[in-house]
C-alpha cells in the first residue's frame, strides 16, 4: 500500500441525502477509503440504501487492492434507530435491564444485527455502555442499560456477542462514559467533575468487563474530564485518556473510534484539520466524519504532509491503519465478498425479520416496569376518561383500552391551560410522561382531584415523585409495541415483570 491508501484507511465518512456524493465516490476509487458511515438522514428507504451499499461496497471491492469498506451505523435498539424503512423497532436498552437477562440481550444484538447485515452494513455503533448514572440525563437516558456497572458489562458484553454471531462488528460506546452529565456533546463539550479513581471505578468498569472479553472496537466520547486529562480537552482528543485509560490502564487492543468529529463537544474552536490531527495522536484508530471531505482538500493534505515529515506520527498513523485491516479480515474476509453486497430484492423481502417482530413485542412485555399502584389495577374508573400524550400511537391504542375516552395530543407545556380546561368534562385521566414538562399535566390532575394513571416512556426519571398517581407503568421505547404493552399493565391484562433499572435518585 502506498501512503495515501495507508492513511485513508484511517476515514470513516458520511454522505447527504439518500445518494453518496461525487466526492465520496472518488475517495473510494482513488485511495479505498477505510468506511462509510450511515446517519438517518441516508436510510429512511431499505431498498434505495441496500442498492447504495452495494454499489460503494463493490466500488471498493473492485479496486486495485481490493479491501472492503467497514459501513457502520447506529443501531443501538429503542430510541436511536438510524436505519429506519423496513427495519424492526426494538424496546432498547433500559428495557433489556429492566428484565436483566444475558440471554435476551444476546438476541436482541443478534436481530438487530441480522437486520443490519442483510443491507451490508458489518459494523454497528452498539452497545451503549455508558452507565445511567445522572437519571436527568436527555441524552442518555433509556441508551443505557442501567445505572448498575456491574449489569451494563454483562447486558454489554451479550448484545456483542449477539451482534457477532450475526456477522456485525459491535462497538461499545462512549468511552470513557457519557452516563453522568445530562449534556449533549453534539452541540457541547460536557464536563465530568469527577477523579480518576471513580472513573476506573464505575465508568470504566463496563469497558473493561468488554475489553478483558475482547469486544473488537470501542467508540471514543467528546466528553471533558477536567480533574483527569485537563480542562476543555475531550477524551476523543485526548492521549492521557485514549492511549493511557484504554490502551494501557485496560489493556485494550481492538479497533478505536472517534464519534464524529464535526460534532461541537470535539471541535471547539479547533478546525477540522487540528482535531483530526488530535485524534489521531490521541491514540484513536479511525476518523468519523460526517460531512464528506474534499478529496485533495486542506484536511487530507495536511495528515498527508505529517505522515511523511513527522515520523512519531507515520507511526501512530501506520499502526492505527494496520487495527483497521486487521479487523477487516478478521471479520470481513471470511464472509467473502459476496456476502458484503446487498440485494435490494433480499430487503424487501426478509424485512423486517419475522422473528425479530415476536422477539422484540415479547421483550416489550416482559420489560413492562410497574413504578406504583400495586394493588390499584386493573385501572378502570367510572365515567369519562381523558388520553393525553405527545404519541398519536398513544392515543389510538389507548381508545381501544378506554373505548369512548377523549383524546388530547400534547405538543408544547404551553397546552397546560387547555389541559385544565379539558379535565372539567372528565372523571379520570390516563397520561403519558415523556418529558419533563409533562410532569406539569400530572400535577394539575392532583390539583383537580382525579384518578390519574401513568404510562411512563423512555426514562422513567420524569415518573419520579408522582405518589398521588392511581397507578404508574414504565415502557423504554415510544414503539407501539411498548405502548401496547403499558395498556395491558392498566387494563389488567398483563402482569408487570420488570425491575426498575436506575436509582431515581441518581449515583
């Protein structure tokens, strides 16, 4: 290999729209780019994507050397679903630590994984391993598994391995954890006030229960740890935290990868170019990008120029390059080339995939999470009852449940008034709390004095402190699957099996 082709391997990039760029093309053809990265705004169409796939993914393999692209995406289950179009929605992760099953979480890797490998994508931004540590947390939230180290590796460690037998390289994420700031790195760099004991002690303790069981790669944060590697220094960039917390404190000898880098919480003010360099001489093995550089741009020639005049540099750049074709044969290689391009007609056909449907609306059952009202149930009160929420899902199965109930979509904390309104004509209240506005509409049925049951989605954390409430259920995920499930809870249809998995209180 020559030294562009060395150093591309290092790029992982992303295209707009539904089409790849120019741009992303001529990266493959000329240099054979190291991966492509699938974001949302690619993938609401399976057959137009597995036809996308295909064509980047024979592009590369029809090249001189011949090496396959490693395309990526997030797939982590429940909420973050960026492959949309005919795949499966799943409960996610806070529901597989609601019931705390090795087992399940190995199948739901596994599913997720079948999915994703049928459109030729090989690598999944998953699992989630950050601990749910700050239970406000938007950003987090029901990603995590739990706020428990000890069942996040566990839960972890079996959704990979799912995700491998499926032939899909899993990768955890967000080292060092992004669990305890309720900050989002994409438009911040969040600040984690803790010491380095406490972060080998709790937020390092998922990552080294994967690393010691050698899961294949791990996804670097944007995240600043001031009282470890200095102030405004997020880990991505930072050698003190990838080459010496990961590399070395835990031994770690898989692929790295950088969460993207165009993201606020790792640029800064730095330009494009300084933190890619930072990145690299951080320790980091692959450049998640995802905006399409130019492919003789200023970004390409500056790595370029160092890899040939810095010689520290060529080296890390050589060796990050070598983890990136190692994987690629270790677990590209012997699927064979066929198996890494897609049918579009094989898409349409065995998606979604019938097993992963009853897996998943079974999984959703059983994470069902009663919070209050033990005793309360079923949930039936005499008149009129009124459904509000923010999920039209919501409404329409919660008028099976209560045939005749009114209905009222919460779109903004400013319909509060009108909620008030509509209480006068209605003698119970079934709510959903989706948010932490919410709480708002739960209260103002206290006030009024009404019987007021609650179907609690994504993180149970906005449920918190609702004693009044007649009855309180927890679903993980807006899925009908998980909304259907929480009606069974009240209606008395299905006993609730799941273990709230956080401390409301937080760690």
């Amino acid at each position: 290999m020559d030294d562009e082709e060395i150093l591309a391997q290092l790029f992982m990039v992303g295209y707009p729209g539904k089409a790849p760029s120019t741009e992303l093309v001529t990266w493959i053809q000329k240099r054979g780019i190291g991966g492509v990265k699938i974001f949302g705004w690619n993938a609401e169409d399976t057959e137009i994507l597995s036809a996308t796939i295909a064509s980047l993914q024979g592009s590369a393999l029809g090249s001189e050397k011949g090496i396959p692209l490693l395309v990526a995406t997030d797939q982590e289950g429940g909420w973050i679903r960026h492959v949309k179009g005919r795949t499966s929605e799943s409960p996610g992760n806070m529901a597989l630590g609601a019931v705390g099953s090795s087992l399940d979480a190995y199948w739901a890797g596994y599913f997720i994984g079948k999915e994703l490998a049928l459109l030729g994508i090989r690598m999944n931004f998953a699992p989630v391993v950050d601990l749910a540590t700050d239970p406000s947390s938007e950003i987090i939230g029901p990603r995590a598994f739990s706020d428990d180290p000890a069942l996040v590796g566990r839960l972890g460690l079996a959704f990979a391995r799912g995700t491998l037998a499926a032939g899909v390289i899993p990768t955890a994420k967000h080292f060092p954890g992004h669990g305890a700031t309720p900050l989002d790195s994409h438009g911040i760099l969040p600040e984690i006030s803790i010491d380095l004991d406490t972060l080998r002690n709790r937020e390092l303790s998922p990552f080294a229960y994967l690393s010691d069981h050698r899961v294949p790669a791990v996804m670097s944060g944007h995240l600043s740890f001031p009282k470890i590697s200095g102030f405004g220094s997020p880990a991505s960039l930072s050698r003190d935290i990838i080459h010496g917390e990961l590399r070395g404190f835990l031994g770690f000898e898989g692929l790295v990868i950088t969460d993207d880098l165009y993201m606020s919480g790792a640029s800064g003010e730095l330009s494009i170019t300084e933190t890619c360099e930072k990145a690299i001489r951080a320790g980091n093995d692959m450049l998640l990008l995802s905006v399409t550089p130019e492919v003789d741009g200023a970004l390409w020639r500056h790595l370029l120029n160092l890899y040939r005049e810095d010689r520290e540099f060529a080296t890390q750049v050589r060796e990050a390059a070598t983890r990136v074709l190692e994987a690629k044969i270790a677990y590209l290689k012997p699927l064979g080339p066929k198996a890494l391009i897609p049918s579009p007609e094989s898409a349409r056909a065995r998606l979604p995939n019938l097993e992963a449907k009853v897996f998943f609306a079974d999984l959703a059952r059983r994470s069902a999470t009663l919070i209050q009202g033990k005793g309360a149930l079923p949930f039936k009160p005499e008149g009129k009852v009124l459904l509000a929420g923010a999920y039209d899902r919501f409404l329409a199965l919660g008028l099976k449940a209560y045939p005749g109930a009114q209905t009222m979509k919460i779109r903004s904390p400013g319909q509060l008034e009108e909620f008030i309104r509509r209480m006068g004509q209605v003698d119970a209240v079934v709510l959903c709390i989706s948010s932490e506005s919410h709480r708002a509409f739960a209260y103002a049925a206290r006030d009024k004095g009404l019987p007021l049951a609650v179907v609690s989605v994504l993180s149970p954390y906005r449920a918190r402190d609702l004693e009044f409430a007649t009855a309180i259920v927890a679903v993980y995920h807006f899925a009908e699957i998980c909304l259907a499930a929480g009606f069974e809870v009240l209606e008395g249809k299905l006993s609730p099996r799941g273990i709230l998995p956080i401390d409301m209180e937080g760690r």
